[in-house]
C-alpha cells in the first residue's frame, strides 16, 4: 500500500529532522510509530501527507511514485487526521466531515445528496453520528477525533495516516479511538499513526518503528520492538515488559530507577 | 440547521434535499430586500419621482409605455440616480463578498476586505492622480493600479519569509497598509492647500456623488466577474476556512486557491475603491451579519455577503444624500452607523466564531 525508501528531511542543512527511514505497509496492516518528543514523528507524518516536501528518498503509493500521482487523486488515495486543532469557524459536523468528499468533486463542484450520504455514513461507522448537527466548536476533544477519523473515511481512502489519534483524549476514548482504528483495518484499510504509547502499539499493531534522534532503532512486530532495551533507550527510563493474565496481552510500564515504590 | 432523521438512507436524502431547496428559498426571499431598495433608492432624493414612476420609465427604455413623467423626472433617475444606485450596490456587494472570503482564507474574522493594503495603496494612487493631473480617469486608474501594486507587495513581502503563513501574509498587508497611509500623508503634505488638499481629503472620505454610466461599466464586468468566479469557488472557501492542513489533505492545491482569491478580491476591492473612495466597515461588519444569519458555510455566506453588502451599502449612500442638503461623505457613515452596529452584533452571543 505505501512503501518508503531512504526518506530524508531537514529544515536546515546537515540539521536533518529524520533520515533513512524505509518501511513497508500492506493493506489492512497498522503501523505505529513510537519515540519521544521532538525525534521528528509529526515531521515524518508531515512528508508522507506531503505537508513538507522530503529532501531525498521516495513514497510510493498503490505502486505508483507519489509525486507523478495527482495532488487531487492523492487524497482519493490518502487522509489525513491531524493532531487536534482549533476550528475558527462553528461548522455543523455533518458540513464539516462533508468536506471529506472534496477530492471527489470538480473544483467549481458543490457536494450533492449522495455526498451527504456518504458524510453521514462515515460519522455513523465512527459511531457519533448524533453529532451530526452540532457546531464542531462545541464537541469534546473525543468526539472531535472520531469526527476527524469520519471525515477522512469521507474521502474513501486506502491509506489513513494519523498524528498521535490519542493524545489529549481521555482513557475510555482513547481505547475507543483504537477500536475504530482496528475496526477499519481489519475491512482492508492501511493504518499509519505516530503514537506516544507503547501499549496502544501492543494493542492493535502490525508493524511498530521505534524513532530516535532522527532515525528508527527499530522496526517490526510490537514484540520485537518493544523491548526493555529499545525502550529504555528511547525514553530514557526504566521500563517493565509484562504479561497482565487477566487481560491476555504485554504491557509496557514505566518504573522508577532500581525498580524502587513510589511513596 | 434542524434536527437530521437517522432513519434511512431514501428519508436521508430527501431530507436533505429538503433543506437544501428551503435555503434556497430563503436566498430568493432575501434577495427581496435588495430589489426592493433599488427602487426605493431610485426614488429618494431632492426631485419627487415615486418608486412607480421610477419602474415605468425604465421599462419605458425597452418597450413603449404611455408617458406619465417629465422630462426632468427621466433625466434625473436615468443619468444621475440610476447609475449611482447601480454603483453603490456592486461596490457594497463587492467589499463584502471579497471581506467574507478574506475571513474564510485567513481564518480571522477580524480580518476586512483591505486587510492586504488595497485601500491604503487605492488612496495614495488617487491623491497621486490628484496630485498631478485631477482627471477623474486618471484618479480612477491610478486608485486601481496602486491599490493591486500595494497588495502585491504585501503578497511578495510574505514569500521573503520561509514557510509563509496567512497570519505574516497579514502583518505584511498592514505593514504596507500603513507604508501607504503614510505616502497619502506625504502627497498632502506638498498638495496646494486650496485647490488639490481638500480634493484629496474629500475623495478619502468616500463618495460616489459623482458617479455616472462610464464609472458602471468601467467597474461592472471586474466586480461581476470577480463575484461570479468567489461564488463558484463557495464551497472550497468553506474547506480553506476549516484549516490550511487540512484543505491540502483534502485534495486543494492551498497556495494556488489562496492566490486565486487575494487576485480575485483585490481586483474586486480595487475597482470598488476607485469609483467609490475609501468605505470602510462593509467588508468587515457584513460578513459578521451574514455568519449569523446563515452560519459560517461559505455555500451560503457568500451569497448572502453579496446580498447583504449591496443593500446595506445603497441604505448607507441614501442616508448620506438625504439626510442634509449637503452630502455626507460615505465612508464617515459607513462607519458612524457601523460602530454601534457591531457593538449590537458583540452583545449576541452566537457571533459565528468560536
């Protein structure tokens, strides 16, 4: 679905921001990015959108090179959920997912009943369709995740590549927000997210890439990866890797140096 | 908007069709207004013609009609009322559709229709023209050339910056803004005081006292054409305004529109200004009106921005031909009225902006 080769960027020169990074991602697979702040994940999510263009390596797409791809048939292709942000204006949520279907239409286009349809499908499939006609200004951080996720779903994508989907969001939506993820993966779409969290990685990866200081120490499965080395290496702090029996599945848990309690 | 059924695809769709046919109903209702002030316009003023009369000699013009007015009567609406009345409604309707798609690129409801410097540079052209000929042609043309001149430099000062954001393209509009308010400044300054310093000051003041039919055509087809081309693009002005990043995620070439729209605008503005004069307030407080009429959806907004500039403006040139035997120049009650206007609109609570 996307393949990546030796993809470099920098703002300033011989200051890169990440470099060499390659991977490849089949359809219906998650690939999760993780590593501390300021290594440059936003920025790397930021040159596979095409938000800033990389300084060497390609991106292919479906196979295709994704600069001979169309900008417009990109996003046919590919959506975007940026981080929260601020919306200026109160758009309804169904207008604003409804903006999803822009690609599809002419530019002089005006979305018609059918692309009101697919609007309300998506924000039903993302579960918050009951939004549908409050201001976008007035929803909790959540639901404007979810509506963010229904208005790239909007565009009919095969790619969704998502900025940290679950940061300033709450324990039970971030658990929701990842269900939805793997919910769509598992109908064949390619997931790519940046993450500060380990477990979400456990939770519903394929592929997890720990980036550090401009690179990736390491790529694979979340078992590989997540490790008790690469992990203290990347965040600096001591880490326990452990099996929960209750809940079936690792965790990945800071602890303080020498394993001491807290008091 | 009214509560969405979530029932069926079939009483989905023709929901919102049903919504969309009544927004256009009550876009055909609004237009009412401004038709109805046109003929009321026509027949303000100092010579008697009622809004009858005014209706029958222009259908006069295209077929026979027995003759129930003077001469007078048609001379005065023909030559003087009609092509002012037509004027100040493409100028109002201009200034607020170019304000209302400024809001929308640069996502700031504070931003107005000269926020990149056209009305400062439109000035300095016209004292220029004044200045050194008086020709009203040449004060026209001047107006016009130096009003794109001063937003192209504010446009090219924005790209000396790396990564050029909408809010530098901004700080660059009211940094040449205020460069030009300064040459009008100097233009003053070595006018004749007698002769040249109040033409100056009076056409900065805003007017359309002297507007004829050359003024009409000159201005239509730019202003119409411009409108036509914002509204098209209505709808990729809504997904600009939701966000740059997310604009581009969706398929539009962001710079390219954002170009596309300060061209359009400031071709739109410039020819206002350089039969008008300097007007404030109208591309800024009308869009206000129309977001909370209608909401924030550029689908609707700018349509309704049109609407509402054009009637608001020919209410404003009204009052200031018949409030006192001598004219009011437009731009001081543009503002006058204005103010408290929108001191109203900050009492509101759903101002249209979060």
């Amino acid at each position: 679905m996307i393949e990546v080769n030796h993809l470099s960027f920098a703002y300033e020169k011989d200051k890169p921001v990440f470099s060499d990074i390659s991977f490849h991602l089949q359809p219906g697979k998650i690939f999760t990015i993780l590593g501390p702040n300021g290594t440059g994940k936003s920025t790397l999510i930021k040159c596979l959108v095409g938000l800033l263009s990389p300084e060497s390596g390609d991106i292919h797409l479906s196979g295709e090179k994704k600069e001979s791809i169309s900008h417009r048939k990109q996003a046919r292709i590919m959506a975007y959920v940026p981080q929260a942000h601020q919306i200026i204006f109160p758009f309804p949520v169904l207008d604003y997912v409804l903006m999803g279907r822009s690609p599809h239409l002419p530019v002089f286009g005006q979305p018609g009943s059918k692309d009101y349809l697919k609007a309300m499908q998506a924000l039903k499939k993302v579960g918050v369709d009951y939004l549908a006609d409050r201001p976008i200004s007035e929803i909790s951080g959540g639901e404007f995740q979810l509506v963010s996720i229904a208005r790239a779903l909007t565009q009919s994508p095969s790619l969704l590549i998502l900025d940290e989907p679950t940061s300033h969001l709450d324990f039970g939506n971030q658990f929701k927000v990842l269900s939805i993820i793997e919910e769509l993966a598992g109908e064949g779409l390619s997931v790519v997210m940046s993450s500060h969290f380990p477990d979400h990685a456990f939770l519903i990866s394929h592929l997890v890439a720990v980036m550090q200081e401009t690179r990736f120490i390491g790529i694979g499965t979340a078992d590989e990866v997540i490790t008790k080395e690469l992990m203290e290496q990347a965040y600096g702090i001591d880490v326990v890797i452990s099996t929960v029996s209750e809940c079936g599945r690792t965790v990945c848990l800071p602890v303080r140096k020498n394993n001491q309690v807290m008091n | 908007m009214k509560k969405l059924p979530h029932t069926n695809e079939e009483t989905f769709t023709n929901h919102i069709e049903h919504i969309k046919k009544s927004q256009k109903k009550q876009l055909l209702i609004l237009c009412l207004i401004p038709a109805a002030l046109f003929f009321v316009s026509l027949s303000l003023g100092r010579y008697d013609i009622s809004p009858c009369t005014a209706a029958m000699i222009m259908i006069s013009q295209i077929c026979s009609l027995p003759v129930t007015w003077t001469d007078v009567q048609e001379t005065v609406l023909l030559q003087i009322r009609l092509p002012r009345v037509i004027a100040v409604m493409l100028v109002g309707a201009g200034l607020a559709a170019s304000g209302s798609a400024f809001q929308g690129l640069f996502r700031n409801p504070l931003v107005s229709s000269d926020i990149l410097g056209v009305a400062a540079g439109a000035g300095f052209g016209a004292a220029l023209g004044i200045l050194i000929s008086g020709d009203p042609i040449i004060i026209q043309l001047l107006a016009f050339v130096w009003g794109v001149i001063a937003v192209g430099i504010a446009y090219g000062l924005s790209r000396v910056y790396k990564g050029g954001s909408s809010l530098i393209l901004v700080l660059a509009g009211i940094i040449v803004g205020s460069f030009f308010s300064a040459m009008i400044s100097l233009v003053k300054y070595v006018a004749d005081p007698y002769q040249k310093l109040p033409a100056i000051v009076f056409w900065l003041m805003g007017s359309m006292s002297s507007t004829n039919w050359k003024d009409v055509y000159a201005v239509s087809i730019p202003i119409i054409s411009g409108l036509i081309i914002l509204i098209l693009l209505r709808w990729r002005i809504t997904i600009l305004a939701s966000g740059e990043e997310e604009a581009h995620s969706l398929g539009i070439n962001t710079t390219r529109m954002a170009q596309i729209i300060i061209i359009i605008c400031t071709v739109i503005t410039a020819s206002g200004v350089c039969i008008s004069g300097i007007i404030g307030w109208v591309g800024l407080v009308i869009p206000h009106l129309g977001r909370m009429i209608v909401g924030p959806d550029y689908r609707h907004l700018l349509p309704v921005s049109v609407i509402l500039g054009a009637s608001y403006l020919v209410v404003i040139d009204d009052l200031a031909r018949t409030l006192t035997t001598q004219e009011i120049p437009l731009g001081i009650l543009t503002s006058v009225i204005g103010v408290p206007f929108f001191a109203y609109l900050l009492s509101r609570k759903k101002v249209g902006w979060a």
